[in-house]
C-alpha cells in the first residue's frame, strides 16, 4: 500500500508523545511493507526522527498552493493519513479532487475540543460541563471526523465521548491506544534502580503544550510548597523540550525547585526519581509522561484528567488527587512509604501488560485499514453526513483556500 502522511509538524519522539504515536504509527506501517512517504509543512526541526533511516521519503509541502495538487496527483496514494483535522482541513479537498479514492484517516491524537473546552472552564474558575463542549473548535473537529474516512482514538474515554455524547458512527472511529512492546518493557524493567536507589520528585512534558505549562505553574505556586513542609531536603527536577525564559525563571535552588529544560534520554531520568508528579488540571488524551513512568517502574500522583482512560478497573499505579493538599500528601505518602511504593510499580505493571499490549490492538488496525479499503465504496454511502459534509465544507475551504493563494501570488 502507498501511503501518505501529511503533517504540521516533524515527528519528535523524545520532545513528545505526539512525536512518539506517529513514529509508532509509521513502524506499524513500515513493518506491513508499505510505501510511505512523509510530506510536512514545517521547517526541518534539528530534533526530528532521521526518517529516511527507515527509507520514509520526506517531502515539503505548503498550505493553499497548488504545487500539492500535482505532488499528490503523481504519488497517487491509497492511504492518506492527516496529523490532526487542522491538516486535514487544509488538504483533504486537494487529495479529494486528485486522488478521489484514496483512504482517508486522521491521527486525532487527542480530542482538542475536549482539551480546549476543559481549559476554558479552568480558565473562568469553575467546573467543566458537557455544555462546554459545543464550540466552533467541536463543530470543526467532528466535521472533520465526519468527513473522512476513519479516525484514530487515541483514549478510552474519548471513543465513549464520541459514541455517547457526540453520536458519532462507529465505523468512523477507531480506538488506538499508545502500545507498549512487552519485550521493551521487560528489559526495562531488568535495570530498574530500586526504591533506595532512588530520590526526588520529577515532572516532565513538552513547553509548548498548554496543559503541561500550567502543571508546572500549579506545582510551583501550590503543590510543591506543601510538599516541602513535609519534606525539606527533597528537590523537584522538571524536564521538557522547548523550555521557554519564563519557565527558566522559576527554577529555584532554595526551594529544590528546579528547571532542568529538554533530556535526550527521558527514560534515563525518570528511572532515577522516586515519584513523578503530573498534577494536570485540564488535557486530553493520553499522557505520554505517565506511560514513561510506568515503563521505569516509577509511581506517579497525578488528577483524574491525568490518568483518564489509562488504567479501566485496575488499580492506578500510584495516587490519584485533584486539590493541592491531597496531592501533597498523596506525593509524601508514596515518597514515604516503600511497601505502597512497590505495589504501585506493579500496578503500573499490570496495566502496561493488560491495557495496551500490540497484539490487542496493531493487527485489528491493519485489517481494518484493508478491509475499508475494499469496501471503500459502500463506506462513503454509508456516512451520508459525511458526504454532505464534504460537499459543504470542503467548498468553503477550497475558495478560502483559493483566495488566499490567489492573494499570494498577487503580492509576490
């Protein structure tokens, strides 16, 4: 199969998990024996995965300029696979016209507009509804679903979001959690220091993803001084690519607050702390941190958002609180506490191996993928709103998208 990525951004798998998802997504399809070919609107990032290393073609491609058209036109793909809907509103229409029986799936990667919407009421100071969600961020992502032909669902909660709230039609989604290869897990788990080997707390997550942003501001304002009242010679690390100067500022030797900014190795420094704290007060989907975590055998105290759609009727590996005492003393408690301590690394254990072991989930993908692909036809007649959708939708963005191109090239 010929296949397609388009993308906003290179894929980075130790500055994200996003970077992570699509790279495990592009080893699935490589390993199938498939033709990929990885187009991007973004300048080369020095962090990028070396993708031709896995004889991935890499292209760049830019928004509203018909180069694509015949770009796609010429590679005449079977599957395209949009990273997030913003992309594929900006080139679903294009494909569309060149390539009209190519497969269309999205990456979700998260729901942005349960993300957007939890935000929001964090943001005026209340507690989130279900009414929060109806907002042109929703409209345009469900459109987007709606539109393609299949859609990756990256949280166990989200696909029950999808079904029962928004009324989504099964067959446009897919749930694909992150997957954890057991034999990676069980070599790490061979080195693991143990509970006397190792000290402090640590937080770690990309700058630039709001959510993590306003953990570190949460920990450093309410969670992390409590804290210290119980434990005063105990310091906190916190790790992230892209650490901006006013994430610099709050690194604190006094108050064992520090700001360590991006780690090539994130497994490396995770394995050496005790606890790892993701006090996440709004996001969506899953959190790569706390599968890092779980890989290294390192309890965490995190929110109920932060754990969502991780660990189903298992125990957590860990603590869950929501208000900052309780994460206080959650975080001193297993800090503490080395009996709770060694059973919450096997609850995390448990559920590495039960929730998202690759054989649940890597061959029902791929069969689905051919399986649509065959039946591509009484797909599409089956999602009559999608093709009403598209009719509408990609209409607007087309001569949007013809304007400003238009607009361009008169002032170039």
């Amino acid at each position: 199969m010929n296949v397609l990525i388009i993308a906003s951004l290179w894929p980075e798998p130790n500055s994200s998990a996003a970077g992570r998802r699509m790279m495990a997504l592009l080893q699935l399809f490589n390993a199938e024996g498939w033709q990929l070919t990885y187009a991007c609107t973004a300048a080369e990032s020095e962090y990028r995965y070396p993708l031709e290393t896995m004889g991935i073609k890499l292209r760049n491609v830019t928004i509203n300029d018909q180069s694509f058209d015949q770009f796609v036109k010429t590679l005449s793909p079977d599957l395209v696979l949009y990273d997030r809907f913003m992309v594929e509103e900006q080139f679903s229409w294009r494909v569309a016209e060149q390539c009209p029986q190519a497969l269309a799936m999205i990456e979700t990667s998260d729901l942005h507009c349960l993300r957007q919407a939890r935000q929001a009421a964090l943001k005026k100071q209340r507690a989130f509804t279900a009414d929060d969600l109806m907002s042109d961020i929703a409209y345009r992502e469900l459109a987007s679903i709606q539109r393609s032909d299949l859609s990756l669902i990256i949280s166990s909660h989200e696909m029950q979001l999808l079904k029962t709230f928004f009324k989504l039609d099964q067959a446009l989604i897919h749930y694909l959690p992150f997957i954890v290869e057991p034999d990676e897990a069980a070599a790490l788990k061979l080195g693991w220091p143990s509970y006397q080997q190792r000290e402090g707390f640590i937080s770690i997550g990309n700058f630039k993803h709001p959510p993590n942003w306003d953990s570190v501001q949460y920990l450093k304002t309410a969670v992390w001084p409590l804290i210290r009242q119980q434990l005063p010679g105990v310091s906190l690390s916190i790790y992230g690519a892209y650490t901006p100067p006013k994430a610099l500022q709050l690194n604190n030797p006094k108050q064992g607050f520090y700001i360590k900014g991006r780690v090539d190795d994130a497994q490396q420094v995770m394995q050496q702390a005790r606890v790892c704290l993701a006090p996440l007060r709004f996001g969506a989907g899953l959190k790569g941190k706390l599968f890092d975590a779980m890989e290294c055998g390192t309890p965490s105290v995190t929110t109920r958002i932060g754990a969502e759609g991780m660990y189903g009727e298992l125990p957590w590996s860990g603590k869950i609180a929501e208000e900052p005492q309780a994460l206080a003393d959650a975080a001193v408690e297993l800090y503490n506490n080395q009996a709770s301590w060694q059973q919450c690394q096997q609850y995390g254990t448990d559920i590495l191996k039960t929730n998202f072991n690759p054989l649940s989930f890597e061959a029902p993908l791929i069969r689905r993928i051919k399986q649509l692909k065959q039946d591509l036809n009484k797909h599409r007649r089956d999602n009559f709103q999608g093709a009403m959708l598209r009719h509408h939708s990609m209409r607007s963005t087309k001569y949007m998208s013809l304007w400003i191109e238009a607009k361009n090239k008169s002032l170039s």
